[in-house]
C-alpha cells in the first residue's frame, strides 16, 4: 500500500484547507486510515482517523474543526480543516492502522 497526502499550504488563522490522502492497492475499503500531525520540536500526534465502517474519531483540539471522510470509489480519505488555529501548524501525514505511512503535507496557519 502507497499513501499520497496533499492539500497542505499557508492559510490565514479561520481559514480553511482540505487535506487528501489517496491510497493505491487494492482493498482500500478494509483500511482503517489515520491523520496524524508533528510540530516543530513535538511528539508526531494523531488528528483524526475513520474505520472501514466510516466510524470518526478525533482529537479534543480539533473536535467541531475538522472532519474526516472517505470516499472508497477513490480510494481517499479527506480531512476538511476549519476555523485553522496557529496552533494546526504542523506536518500532516495520513497512515493505515496496519502501519502504512505516506510522506508529509505541510500546512502553515500565519498571518
């Protein structure tokens, strides 16, 4: 399994980004798919992650901010960002419960 994350970038503190993480393979639908984060001089943190059964679940710093969905068809799992804190910046990966990483997205939230 190849994860592929994008949809990083500098936005404004209340902005908003969507982070994508494609997957290649085959038997994507089985995959529970994490988003994980790591600020400069930080622990790597998870964000959110969703179940092949579409159950969510999130961080208390993001919960009511951010959400997390999947679309099989694509074999891709989004994560819509709001109401984007400083406190967000960081590199966003997204990685397979059976330990598949793909390569980091970063997002910047400055002014």
């Amino acid at each position: 399994v190849q994860l592929q994350a994008s949809g990083g970038g500098l936005v404004q503190p209340g902005g908003s980004l969507r982070l994508s993480c494609v997957a290649s393979g085959s038997d994507f639908d089985y995959y529970a798919i994490g988003w994980f984060r790591q600020a400069p001089g930080k622990e790597r943190e998870m964000v959110s992650c969703i179940s092949s059964s579409h159950s969510t679940g999130y961080a208390d710093s993001v919960k009511g901010r951010f959400t997390i969905s999947r679309d099989n068809a694509k074999n891709t799992v989004y994560l819509q960002m709001n109401s984007l804190k400083p406190e967000d910046t960081a590199v966003y990966y997204c990685a397979t419960a059976s330990g598949y990483w793909g390569q980091g997205t970063q997002v910047t939230v400055s002014s």
